[in-house]
C-alpha cells in the first residue's frame, strides 16, 4: 500500500473450481498488483455468475476465447490437469505470460509439447508450487543459503491429508495417483532443497479406505531418495491423517536441522482433566492460504517487471518425472533411476 | 464465495492511519459484503492517493463531507480518538450505522455526549474490540457457554508490546496512557467473559524506558480486579516485551481452563547445538489480522441482516471507565471502585 | 560415579510424612554423599518399618532421641511445621548441621527463636526451598547472571494446585493458609530473583470449594508486589488448577523474558480427529523430583566442604515475612508494608 | 515404598561399562526389589572400585566367577556385544535368571547358541529394550490396544544421535553397524507395534563425517518395511543430529496419530528479540533414565513373582535379524526377505 499509482496486470483465470476460486479472490482482491480482466470454465454460467460477484468485465465459456481477449495480458491456469496441455500452448501462441497451476500434466508427452511452446515463443511461464511460497519453506531455504545448519546431508518429508479425496477425484487417469497427486509437492521441494533425484525405491499398500482398491490407487505411500550426489532423502503419504492437514518437512544438516510445519489453527489450548488439547489445520487452503497469494503476487510482479520466472516449466516437468519413477518404483518392486522415466 | 448476488454495503471509511489503511483494504478487497464509497482523511492528499489505489469513487478532506455523501450507507470510524466524538455525533445526526475503533474516547464526558446522539437518534453503532472476533477468543467464549470449564473463577490477560511506541504516541494526553491505550483491551476482555468489575487496585512504573517519565506515563503496570460477584482477575501490561508481541488471556474455571495466545510467527524450527529456536508475532497487525478482517465483516453483516451490534458502544464506555478506573488506582495507590468513576 | 572413596554424610530425618519418605528414599539410596544414620517420627513403628526398608541402622519415636544419637551427623526436619522450632533449636544445642524444610514456621515469633539458637550456637543451617533447584529456575537464576534479558523488571509467578488439599491439612491453624502453604514458594522465588518486597496488595477468595470457608481459607489469591527498588511483581495461586500442577514463573527484562515450566508428563501426542492432546504433570512430586533430590545433595555438599548454605533460614523468614503480609493485605484490603510485618 | 518387607532379588552384574554403571546404580539404590550381591568386570580394579562405592559384598573379574557364586539369584548382562553369548550361556547353565543388554549378539549363529541353551535349561531371560518400558511408548502401546487411533497401518521411527560416536566403538566389527547399534531399537518398536517385518529396503551413507568409511560404517540411514500383513513402515537414522538426541516415533492409524518424543531437557524458554529458544536433550541416558530403571525393576518383579519376561531373547534375535537385513538392503541395494536372513 505504499505507492498510489502503479501499472496493473491484467489477468484472466482459466479454470474456476475450488482452487481457481481462490485465485480469483487473490488477483481480484488481495494483490494490489493485479486486476482480472477476465474468466473462463467450461461451465460458462459458473463463469458469468463470478465475474458478477467479482466485478471482472468478462466471461467466457472457453479458454480460447479469453485467451483471445486482447484485455487479457496474462493468464492463470487452474483447469483440470488434462486441459493444461492445451491452454499452455494455446497461451504461448499468443505470447501471453502465463501462470500454471501444478502438476504441469500428467505425461511427460504432454510437458514436451508445453515446454516446446514455451520455448519456441520465449513465453513467460511460472510454475505453481506454492509451498515455495509459504513463509516456513521460504525462511528455510533461505536459512540453509546464510549457512546456519551447515550443508543439508537428508531431506525428509511427509504429507497427510485428513480424509481421502472422492473417488473421482482420486482416480488416478485424471489425479495420476497419489504420488503425484500428493507427492509432486514433496517431489518439488526435495529438488528444490537438494537438486536431482537420481534413483527412488517405493513401497505403498491400501491400509485405511479399502475402496481406493476399486480405481487403482493405494492410500499411503512410502518414497526412499537418492539425490545424484549421494545425499538421501525419504518421503511418506497418506490419506489418512484423520487428526488434520499434516505437512512437515525436515532439512537434517551436518550442523543443524530445519523443522518446516505447523499442526494447530486456533490459538487456544483447552485444558480439562489430564487433558490439554489443541485444534489442528483443516486443511491445505488453511495451511498454505497465505503461500497462495505470495505466488500469484509474485508471478505478477515477475511479468510487470521483467523478471525470471520463481518456479519454471522445466520444475515442474522434473518434479513430475520425480513422481512417475516412484510410482514406477512402488509398481515394479524396483529402484527406478529417475532419468530413465520419459 | 457461494451466492453470485448479493446487497453490499456502501461504506465511507473516516481516518487513514495506519490502521485505517488496513480497514480501507479489508472493506475494499477481502469483505465480499462490502464496498468502499468513499474516503476522508484530514490530509486530502492521502485520502485522494488511496481512493484511487483502491478504485474507491470519493475522497474528502473531512469526515462531514463523507457523511454528507449520500453514497454512504455506513460510517467506519478510524480517526484519532479525540476526533471520535465529533465524528461519531456527525454519524448519528445522519443516522448512518457506525463502526468506531476502540476506545470511544479519552473521556466519560465524550463518552456520554455519544451515547446521548446515539440512543436518541436511533443508529446503529458498532464499537471496535477486535480481539473478541480472533478465532481464539471466540474459541473460549463459545466453549465457556458450552461448560467446556466450568464456571469461569479468576481471569488472567496479559498484554506485551515488543517496544515502546514513540514518545508523541505514548503521550497520555492523545493515548489515555498505558491503561487506558493498552489495557482497554484486556479490560474489554474481562467484562466481555466475566461481567462488570467491581474494584480495581494497580500499581505500575517507569522499568524499561526513563524516557516515559517526560511524558507523564508508565511503561510496565499490573491491575487487581475483584468483579461484581466475587471472581477475580489480573492484567499486567508491558511496553518491554522485546521478545516479540505477546499477548495471553487465560479463564480458569472449577472444572478447567482455557488459555488463549500464540507465540510464533514463521512455521519452521531451527535447531542447532543444544538449541531449538522459533521466531515470535511481529506485532498486533499480525497477531490480529484475521480478527480485523471478521470484525469489519460481522459489522457488515448486521447493518445488512438488522442485527443488532455484536459489541455496544455501552462495551466502549464501560472498558473506559474500568481503564480510567485503574489509572486512578495506580495514582492514589488506593482500590478504586469502577462505578465511582465518571 | 567418579571417585570410588569419599566420605559420607550421616543424616537423621526428622518426620517421616509424605515428603518425608521421599527425602528418606533420596539420602538413602540416590545421594552418593549421604547414608542415612537414623530416622525419627512419632509414629514409632513407621519409623521403624521405614527404617528396616531402607536399611536404617536406627528408629526412633522423637526427634529429640534421634538428634542425640552420636551416630548422626546431620538432621534433616521433615516434620509438621509446628515442630520445625522445637527440632531446630534442639539440632542447634547439639551442634548438628541442620535442613529444614519450609516453611520455617507459621509465626515470625517462632522463627526469632530459631535464628536466636542458630546463631548463638553457630550451626550450619539450610532452608528448604526445592525450586531453587529446579533444572528451570537454576538456569534461570544463572541466565539472569550472563544478562541475557537484560535487567529483570517484572516478576510473574503462578502456581496451581489440580485439587484441594484435605481440610485438615488446608486448615490455616497448621497450614498458614494460601498465601504461606502455596505462596511461600512463590514469595521465596520473588525475594531469589528481585530482592525484598517493599509493598503488597492482595485480594482473594473461596470460588471453587465452598467448604473452604469453613476452615477460614480462600482458594485462589492474587499478590501485587512492589520491591523495594520499584521493580514490580505479581502472584497468582490457585487450588483449582484441576487440569494438572502447574507452576509458571516469569521474569521480563528490558532485553528479554524467561519462561519457567512445563505442562506435559508422558513425550506422547496423541491426535484424533481435529485434536491434539498431552497430559499434565500430575502433582508436586512429580514436578520437583529432580529439585528435591539436588537440594538434598546440595545440602550434604555444603556441610562436608564446609560451604555456606544455599539457602539461608533469614531466606525462610522473610519468605514468610512477606506471606505473612500478603495475608494482611487480603484480610485488610489495604496496602501493606512488608518490614512492618513482625 | 507401600510395604515394609518384602523379599529382594540378589543381582549380579556383569559389565561396568558406562550403561553398566547406570545399571548398578539402579539396582543398587532405585530398585526396592533388588540388591546387588556382586559386580564383576574385565577391569578387576574398576568392578572393586565400584562394589565399594556401592557397598557391593563381593566383586569379580570375570563373569564366570560371578555366575558361581551361590549369593548371586539372578545376572544382569552390560558386557560388550561379543560377551554376550558366553555370558547368556554360562547364566543359563546355572539356571540363573538372566537380563541381557541389546543386541543379544551380533551374529544370529551366536543367537542360536544363546537360545538353545536357555530354552534347554528352561531359564528366565529377558532381553534389554529400554525403550518399551518410557513411559510415552508404553502409553502408547496401551492406547493401541484401547483403540484410541483405530489400526495402526504406518510406523515412522527416526533417531538421531547428537554426534557420532568414536571410531573405535562404531567400528561394525564390533558395534554393527549403524543399522544394528542405532536401528536395534527402533526394528524393535517395529515388530513390537506392528508385528514381523516382511521385506525390507534401505540406502544410506557416509554424509557428515568423511572419517566413518574409514571403519566401513555410514552415518546416515533410511530403511523401508513391509510387514507380513502388508502394512508399511520407514526408519531413519543419522548420526548427526547435531542439535541434541531425539527419538521420535509415529503410528498412524486409521482413526489417528500417535506421536512419542521430546526435544526440551530443562523446563525454561529463553526469549530475546524476534526468537525464543529452549535447550535439547543430551543424549540416551537423560532421555531414557526412567525406562532404565523401570526396565530392570520389571525384571526383578518378572524373577520375584514368576511372571514370563516382558521382553524374550527371540524379541532380541528377530530384531537383529531385522537389522541385518537392513544392513544386507543396504549393501546389496535390493529388496530383502527378513526370513530369508540367517
């Protein structure tokens, strides 16, 4: 709120399910960087109905379209994964500095047509990780650059949620499985802390909600790394944190360690009996609703200033090869070596 | 986000410090049931300046002028406090419902000239205690009304700034002086979860800044309340809570106790030889944030809805009086009985 | 476990109550420097089954046998606080160092006669004080050494009792009522940290256990200390604390703020839907184990290098002094002068 | 300390190591049940020195003295690893009950060597793992069993050692290895809550201290498990927790989380500007002091009152062989069968 006058970006929002109501909410209202000038859903009506509350001047019923719009000087795609193929590319075409929620797709075929697009047209693009973006994971990287646990020898990381997704959700022809689904995140962080994984064991299993059995996907997942210069790394998923949204990651270095999470929303402690308890985070809205803003703001300021992308394509094309070679792992029963996957 | 169409409220905010500022962006862009129609701050430069930072259509040099508009449907009062009164009359004579942050103002005599415009002309009028719409508060308060604890016996709140705010700020003659600046709030607290207080014995001290002494006030004080019933409470205040900004509210009950309070701000961990470390809460602006946000709103939504004000102006004046009530307690070094306070 | 050859102290424990055994049990068997000569209680056939436990050459059924027996080196008085004087002055005409556990006696009457005796004859003499030893309050006392909060300028203690004691044992006749059975602690701590208290306010009252009354006691008070340089200081205690023992000491300096407790007994978490919860420590003993084991150690040190007590029986007297005049605080309603209390 | 007289079990022990020093002070002065008749140690001088500071009556210089000597009912085992074997069998030879220190051996020849002779003598033996009895592990094994978190389906374990120990005594020849000196307890706690460990994978390296592959041991570990019913634990292990010892363990349950640690040694927080900071636990002795002692008072209450052993040597034997299949995952870079390791 420091400066009264100062350009805008003007954004469309492609995608306005529950994550790209968020990001609505965020240009529209929480950056003052930015303004929409426009959204998009398949459900035109959806569409129409937030622009109204929003006040952003148009809606369309494609991608395409607001692409098109020349009001539209840059895009954020929150679509389902199978459409970001094809909004990323049709966003590069038009040179539009573009913003793509993560995973970038679920095929590695699918990143090299996106990350050719990109490249051919010299596109702006930024990656969504927002857990990069949330202040515990932003003080811990830089903490480990002013040096203050020494070098970081193992990367551990675990991620609970507090229930299992619907089973539409969860199938893994449109979620790609829980290690990517819920495991690109971890995957991220572990290159961004440590670089190149180099080979992954895997094991999971369905142990909470049998019905996961039926679409082909396990509920907890375990993930043993390798970085390519030899330093380790482990990995845990489940879906059954019944206790509440659960992300910690640790940074064990050869003179310190980092603890990265937090476990309680509501700061009371109620203290009956032998008893004191606290509330836990609902889930990943609650926990990382301040890492959401500080990445789409950040991906405005890049575009207004020129700057390099925060998270590039390239991230989260690895991050995905990451996954796939732990799924390939937990399926073979093999350590799969990570450049192999394509 | 769920309904697409909705009446907002219209709202003319009055006072651009620093904390007008965050009340101008809540009501702007995070309240979906508010729109801002205008600004007044006594420096028209600065009020013209945010207006068009925030697409707000009006700003005045005046609070008059801005109730004036008939653009505005309500009043949010965040101008110093001695202009409270006259801003808070202005309010009433045009009937438009009104928010004004804490505290009414320095004296019962203002105090009585608001209420008097107030109860004659019918408005509404909302005081600001935003600490009552922090989740933790609310937390206790509901599970109080729930016997989670029993009855409630003894209060306990404490206060901590991390520094002592300037010397022109600090100055009793504009801030009341620690009790009434700091304490209102606690004070606030104990009648809102205990019932009016009875007497108060207190006592305080220049600890930490010799400086305070050139202006006539303290910067460490400590309150005894005996309340109507019986029940007990504390509160201690401190300017010197270096460490980071403290605050911590506890209700013991025969049956348990809640305390409300939290401490750190980033959620990471360092450790490193025989140490563990966490950072603390800047500052109120951090700590209180949300409750700002869900203040602002609830105030909305009854203007909307007819509800009645969640907090009275009654609450204001009677926090006052238990904080004048303290200040004299601290300088005759005698109890002091609240009601005997005018 | 160091040296393999030193010479021990042979101590006689005078009262075998409930901390009585505990003291038999820490000089008998966890004190490398102490075996234990004899043990005294009027209840001659306890001291007789404690003394065959724990491999105690010799029981008796007064103090007055125990102190004379050549055997004994040292006394430890463990006995009911009306005894303290008798055993006192009969360990000091006998020459024989001497513990005793507070408080030293329920009138300053009393305690002249002790100081009288312990001086006149010379004899070592150590106060009991256990949370001087506490693991905490040690490295409180010696942070506060290093500056590393600066200059402590406010003194915080609390102390919870999870249930009312027995209302014979609560009877202010042989307890002294809150302010010196729970209080004196406190008080002690207050004196420890801060140096003499000049003034104290005080108010209290019977909240949670009606019956309370019947025996003339309260059971929760508050203390308002001014010390005797100005620096400020505040006591709260509570019977009610039924969610566990919890004892909170703080000291906030202009550079800093020490926090003294802790709140949970056994290292588990346990995290059920929307909930986190840990025990509490259960009582006292579990509290202060480790402190009353030091202090005993501390203690048998002192005699045999011939080293001033730790802790002085002027200690335990204006400990008193000043619970003495915090309960003519409560019971008069005025301010009271702590040296005018005789 | 209820009963007066009871009978007492006449413990021998072997080994005066630095654990067999916290044993012999155990059972000498904490343990009501027992006695220590004799002591004995390689180190003739050094089990002489002891046996006087502790009022031992008899001390030796070998186990097999010990074992002879008719006023020895029972032996307690804390000679190095490689004694084990003789020790256990010379013990069971004379049908003397026995408590053996972890690991039983390093080599599963040598457990069975161990278990044919207690099994064909019918001796008592229980076999040394202190964690089981800390109080924050058996309450959670007794949640368990109360269902508080539904089925367990995930173990995580991870411990970590402040600083690596000298080169002499981590030398796998005689210590292990790291799977086996580290990993023993938590491969334990493994089948302890979840039942026998399928398959294992591991991976693991010399990551902070170059100088550990001079002795062919790594200081950093991870091991993935699959249990015979298919559910799926990981453990990890490092040599560099340089911040302080932490031992922390998780079962994830269907219905919830169980979580057993601590960080904080001493009871105070440190609070200075923007940081508030508390100490770490040493090392294994200050964190698990308690479960020592509780450890070998069950014993003594196992020997006293016929009661089968908490711990059986086949719970020491099928934890090596967890570890050194492990230790062959690791080696081998494969999945290992546990059964399939002799």
């Amino acid at each position: 709120m420091a400066s009264n006058k100062r350009a805008k970006l003007n954004v469309g929002v492609i995608g306005l399910g529950r994550l790209g109501k968020v990001y609505l909410r965020d240009l529209a209202a929480r950056i003052p960087e930015t303004t929409v000038a426009a959204v998009a859903d398949i459900d035109r009506a959806l569409a129409a109905g937030l622009a109204e509350e929003f006040g952003v001047p148009n809606s369309y019923g494609s991608a395409e379209e607001l692409i098109a719009d020349p009001r539209v000087d840059a895009v954020v795609i929150v679509s389902p994964t199978h459409a970001h193929r094809d909004n990323v590319i049709a966003a590069a075409e038009s040179k539009k500095p573009t913003f793509c929620e993560k995973p970038p797709a679920l095929s590695l075929a699918e990143c090299a047509a996106m990350s050719s697009a990109v490249a051919k047209t010299g596109t702006f693009f930024q990656m969504g990780f927002m857990r990069r973006f949330d202040p515990g994971y932003a003080a811990a990287k830089e903490k480990i650059a002013r040096g203050v646990i020494g070098r970081p020898v193992v990367f551990k990381s675990s991620s609970r949620d507090p229930f299992r997704p619907s089973l539409e959700y969860a199938n893994p022809a449109s979620s790609g499985g829980i290690m990517v689904d819920m495991g690109i995140h971890d995957f991220d962080l572990a290159r961004w802390f440590m670089g190149d994984v180099d080979t992954i064991a895997a094991t999971g299993a369905v142990l909470a909600y049998p019905e996961m059995a039926s679409i082909g996907d396990i509920d907890n997942a375990i993930a043993m790394l390798e970085f390519a210069d030899g330093r380790l790394g482990i990995i845990d998923l489940t879906r059954n944190g019944v206790y509440g949204y659960d992300i910690v990651t640790e940074l064990l270095g050869d003179a310190g360690t980092l603890r990265i999470g937090y476990l309680r929303e509501t700061p009371i402690l109620t203290m009956t009996k032998n008893h004191v308890a606290h509330d836990t985070v609902p889930y990943f809205m609650e926990r990382f609703e301040r890492a959401y803003t500080l990445q789409l703001r950040n991906f405005a300021e890049n575009v207004l200033h020129d700057r390099p992308p925060a998270v590039k394509l390239e991230d989260g094309v690895e991050a995905l090869r990451t996954a796939l070679a732990a799924t390939a792992a937990h399926r073979t029963r093999q350590r799969v070596k990570v450049s192999g996957i394509h």
